[in-house]
C-alpha cells in the first residue's frame, strides 16, 4: 500500500507544483501506519468542521437548543399591547419563514391585534462583527460566506442562515429564464437579464452594502434548473422584514418604528421558541457542509463561556477543547470554524489523532453518524459523498476552497479492519480535480483496483 500511494503520488500529473498530506491510522490502536507530509500544515478547508462539531457536541451537549424570544415591557388589555414587543434572538440557525408565522400566530393566539409601541429586534446575543477575519470580498454574495447575526432566518431546511434562495429556470430560446425567489421578499431586489439559450453562464452578484441582486447570463434550453443561495445584507433586518410580514398575515398593526436595539434585563415572556437539539443540527451541518452553523457554533461556545459570543472567545473555546482531546496547538493556525479561511493551517497527523481520540466520547455515534457516507445517494445520509466511492466503506468530511481539496475519515476495509485517514491537498490548478485523486488514494488504501 505504501509502495502504490508514494508512487502514484509521484507520477500523479495533477500533483505536479502542488502539496499533499497524507495521514493514515489504525482506528483502534492510533498507530500511524502511513504518513506522507504528515506534520505539514495544510490548508483544511471544511474539515475544519471536524474540530468544531467536536468541540461543540462537548461543550454544548448534544440536547442543546437555540432559544427565540418574544418578550414585552408592557401588557395586554383589549386586544392592544400597551407597550414594546422585543424578539430576542439567541442564535438559532433554523429560523425559517414559517417560524415567524408561528411566532405571529402566538401573538395573535395571546389576543393581540394592535402593538401600540416599537417592534425591536434583539441581536445582542452575539457581538456585532458579521464575518469571520478571513472572507473573500467576491464569496460575501453565497450562503457559505452569509453574515453571523444571532437573529436571523434561514430559507429552507438546510439551514443556510442568513440567505435566500433562488431557483432559475430555462424556457424557449431566446426567452427570458423564469426565476423564482423564496422566501418571497422585497427586502431583496432581483435585477433579472438572464435569457435562454445554449450554453449554462450564469454569474450572480450581490451589491455590496445592500440587497439588490443583479443576476445575468444565459441558461441552457436543454438544462436542467439552477439554484443558489444568496447571502442577505444584515440578517437581523432581513429578519424583521419576514417577521412583520407574518404579523401583517395575522391582521396585527403596529404604531411605533421598527428597528434593531438592546432589550432591558426585566420583560415579560410572551413565547419562548426552541431549536431541533444540536444532536440532529449536525446533520445538516456535517452532511451539507454549511459554513453558518460552524460559526454560530463558535460564536454560542464563546457566549456561554467566556460570556461574549465572538469568533475572539469562540476560538478560545475551541483551542482548549482541541487541547484536551490531544491535538497540539502549537503546531496548527485555527482562524474560524468552518474553514472557509485561507489561513487556517492544520496537519494530517493531526486530524487523524483528533478523529482517534474522540470514539471513546459519549457523543461520538452521533458524531459518526453526522458525516457524509460514501455513495449513498439520499441527501441526508451521503451528503457531500453522495456520488462518489459507493464501492467503499467510508464516512468523512470534504472540504473545498480556491485551489484545496481535503477528505478525513473513517474506513473499513473489506476484512473488517477499520482506519482513519486524513488527506490534504494544496495549491491545485483545480479543486475539483482533487476529489479524484483522494479517491484514487483511498482505493489504493482499501486494496481495490484502481
């Protein structure tokens, strides 16, 4: 196996001017068994993401909920709530639409019809610094690089907080695409010049400092649908915007302003909301990769421990939990929690060590079992493994940015030895082709023909 990975690796042209770590162990002793740039830091794209589901399934727990409150200064007399009316976000990324419907309902089931004061949203919850230190000005358009706020909506069932989605699809030659947004929202303006023709060439561009979304370019008559989710500017706006539209739904006005501000200490709680536990959070989060559940996760660690829910403390967290499961700090750069950092430098060995380290944690079936599986094909159970390696016995996390490619995981091999393996590649012409060579390697490992 060392003889056919040192050599493909040396004769791989697509290696060529690029970098590759490689980490093997046996998963039940922890002894390496093959290394190659072992101690290098590499750049680990999502497999960030295996440091901070770790820290946060140990910090957290994983029956923790995200709370949503409605509270009030006032009271209720007459159908009028004499007073102001505060949603209070504390980070939950699952926030959607129709959660607000919800909350609109409860009022309206409270025997409310008019709030005489504001309506203020509360995001104070977390600091207000919106993006983590390292984001690329041309990713702060996409869902993956969307602002942190801690009251927020997410568009659909995969969490992207902080985004809408919008689907485009092809009619006759010639015609213009029919595009559809969801939710349906005027806090975001769509500039629509994307016609039918040929090819697939669609660029989609959000104004910076705003929300008006400028999309054009052609779609294929004989292609399927384009989707994208596009990151809002200033998500706690975004979702007073949704939340005022669920009142005016259930027939309640309002005589005072809406607007961001602080809620004082003594209210009275009108609704408390609960999030799923972080015990089925992690799906969508692992499986889907989603950048904004890793840094709510940072941000809410941050909060609850050292009472400030910033990237700052969050990563403190983070680095004392990465310590005492047996990683070495010194040898790593951890910049955020979903690797979507440039900067973010960590080696093979050890995410191998951490991947080892933590199957003796009481979390860690829930752990496993949130990453994606090779070729199966349900969205919930292959996530982003969905179509590749279905031959194989794997279960791990991707990871993709400009010109990296990293895979790190568990392995069983056909004789029911089980391995963790951690592979990082750096400084590729295309990332995408580095998905093939990880799979190549990992046939290698599991002595299939390749």
């Amino acid at each position: 196996m060392k003889e056919r990975i040192e050599t493909y690796i040396t004769r791989e042209p697509r290696l060529q001017g690029a970098l590759i770590g490689i980490s093997i162990r046996e998963a039940k002793t922890g002894k390496v068994v093959y290394e190659h740039m072992g101690d290098i830091r590499f750049h680990p794209a999502s497999n960030m993401k295996l440091l901070t589901a770790a820290a946060g399934l140990n910090v957290l727990g994983e029956r923790y909920r995200f709370t949503t409150e409605l509270n009030t200064d006032g009271v209720i007399e007459d159908g009028t709530l004499k007073g102001n009316l505060y949603i209070v976000g504390k980070g939950d990324p699952t926030l959607l639409p129709e959660t607000y419907h919800l909350f609109a309902r409860r009022l309206n089931q409270l025997g409310i019809k008019y709030i005489a004061g504001n309506i203020i949203g509360d995001d104070t919850w977390y600091d207000a610094v919106r993006l983590s230190q390292d984001i690329i000005w041309s990713d702060e358009t996409y869902h993956y690089a969307a602002q942190i706020a801690a009251l927020t909506v997410s568009p659909d069932k995969q969490y992207d907080a902080g985004s809408v989605y919008v689907k485009i699809s092809p009619r006759k030659h010639g015609e213009p695409a029919n595009v559809t947004l969801f939710p349906k929202t005027d806090y975001v303006t769509l500039v629509h010049k994307i016609k039918t023709g040929e090819e697939e060439n669609i660029v989609i561009e959000r104004e910076y400092g705003g929300n008006k979304i400028h999309l054009s370019g052609e779609i294929s008559e004989n292609g399927g649908e384009v989707e994208e989710w596009i990151a809002v500017w200033e998500p706690t706006d975004y979702a007073l915007h949704i939340f005022q539209a669920a009142l005016k739904h259930q027939g309640i006005v309002w005589g005072g302003a809406v607007y961001r501000g602080q809620a004082p200490q003594r209210l009275t709680c009108l609704y408390k909301h609960h999030s799923i536990p972080l015990n089925k959070l992690i799906i969508p989060f692992m499986k889907n990769s989603n950048n904004t559940i890793a840094e709510i996760i940072i941000k809410e660690m941050g909060k609850l421990v050292y009472g400030e829910g910033s990237w700052e403390n969050g990563l403190r967290v983070l680095e004392r939990e990465m310590d005492g499961m047996g990683m070495e700090l010194e040898t790593m750069v951890i910049r955020d929690g979903s690797g979507i950092s440039h900067i973010n430098g960590i080696p093979a060995n050890q995410l191998t060590k951490l991947l080892y380290t933590i199957q003796a944690a009481n979390w860690f079936n829930i752990y496993v079992h949130a990453l994606p599986v090779a070729g199966a094909h349900e969205p919930w159970i292959g996530g982003t493994l969905q179509e590749r390696m279905s031959h194989l016995n794997i279960r791990a996390k991707t990871g993709t940015i400009h010109g990296v490619s990293t895979l790190a995981g568990y392995m069983r091999k056909r004789n029911g030895k089980q391995l963790i393996f951690s592979i990082l590649i750096d400084h590729l012409l295309d990332e995408e082709e580095g998905k093939e060579i990880e799979d190549h390697i990992l046939n290698i490992i599991a002595g299939e023909d390749v």
